[in-house]
C-alpha cells in the first residue's frame, strides 16, 4: 500500500461519498442510448436485429488499440490515446469525431487514416457512450488482467497522462474555473500518473492496483459529469 500517497486514499472517500450526485448530474445529460424495445417485431425485423448485430464490430480492446497504433507508426500506449481521448470528452468539450480525430493526429504527429481511422473513431464512439450512459459502464483502457501488475500499473500512469493532456488540450478550463474537488482529482490523477516505482506482483499490490483503477474510473466520470454541465469557456 505504500506506492499510493495518502491523500488519493482520502480522496476515493470523497468519490465514494459522492456517486449519489453522479447519478443525479447524469438526468441532465442527453444519452444517445436506444429506449426500449418493440413488443410487436415480426420475424424480418428479427433476422435484420440478427444481420445488424454480426456487422457490429467487436469492442476496441487494448491489443486491438495497439495493433492499430503500430500500424500508423505511433510509439504511444493505447492506454495513454484511450486516456487523451476520455480526457478531451471529459472536459465537456462535446468535440465531434473529427475534431477529436484531428486533434489526436496532431498530439500523435501522425496522419490518421484508413483502417487506423475506423478503428479510433469507433474508440471515439464507444467512450461517447461509456461516459454518458446511465450504467456508468466507463472502464480505462488497460492491459489484461492477467499481465503483471508492474505492466498495468505502468498502463494506469500512462492513462492518467494522456487524460491530463486531453484536458487540457480542450482549453475550456483553468485551475480558477474548477472547483476545489475535481482540482484534487486532477491532482490525484496527476500523482498517478507519476508513479514509476517497479511495482512487484503479490495479493495486496494486486488489491491496491484495483483499488486505484476504481478509484480513476470513478474520478474521470465525475469529471465528466460536472464539466460537460458547465457553460462552455
């Protein structure tokens, strides 16, 4: 337990005591989910749900991510484009996918096209989604885990740098504009991401790894929540 300091300890009591008002901020949020379902569909529009769904490409996973960045040349983690991305969307920025797309290429100092393009737009898309449903399914892009926990600890700080990045790449906010709170989450974040102890695999730096990768998940919804209510900058 020693690699977390303190105060990021004291701060998940914070996120803790504060998912009652996620909930509530995220009524205010327009979803782009589908509600319902059609209690009168016949056989056609069963066998279309069945075509439409075999389409559908798989979720962007963390190999898929880095295969992708290889292929455009790119020496950054998938972990740290996963975290950019989320950060330039948490900021409340409502970037649309190309914008997003735009501003990736040029932090990659890369062009983005091709397959590399689909690929990181559907990443674009299914975070949208993850950040505003109301299932608070959002997860940061890490390694499996089954990898060591030095690797995935390395993918978190990496994370949690390119979210910081993406923040404020969005340009909406100053550290006068925010309020005490998300203030220390971003500084929390912060101290994350400067972790490069050699973490050793045991039971409890495994539980502390869990632990942290919550308590990040948590803090970028939040941050997610209260930026994208405010008027823009």
């Amino acid at each position: 337990m020693s690699w977390i300091n303190s105060s990021i300890l004291a701060s998940r009591s914070f996120i803790s005591n504060g998912v009652s008002p996620i909930v509530v901020s995220f009524d205010t949020i327009e979803a782009a989910l589908g509600q319902g379902q059609c209690d009168s569909c016949d056989d056609n529009d069963v066998n279309l749900s069945i075509e439409l769904n075999l389409m559908t490409p798989p979720a962007v996973s963390y190999i898929r991510l880095i295969a992708c960045l290889r292929s455009l040349s790119v020496t950054q983690s998938g972990s740290e484009v996963h975290g950019l991305v989320t950060g330039l969307l948490a900021a409340g920025s409502k970037m649309k996918a190309t914008l997003v797309l735009d501003t990736l290429a040029a932090w990659l100092e890369t062009s983005i096209e091709g397959a590399g393009q689909a690929v990181l737009l559907q990443l674009y898309e299914e975070i949208v989604a993850s950040l505003q449903g109301a299932e608070l399914s959002f997860e940061p892009l890490l390694p499996d885990d089954d990898d060591p926990v030095a690797e995935r600890t390395l993918a978190l700080g990496q994370w949690c740098s390119g979210f910081l990045a993406g923040f404020g790449l969005a340009g909406r906010f100053g550290d006068a504009d925010l309020g005490e709170d998300l203030r220390e989450l971003l500084s929390d974040l912060g101290k994350i991401a400067a972790l490069d102890d050699e973490i050793p695999d045991d039971e409890d730096n495994e539980t502390d790894l869990v632990e942290i990768v919550e308590y990040v998940r948590m803090s970028a919804m939040l941050i997610f929540t209260e930026c994208v209510a405010r008027a823009v900058h």
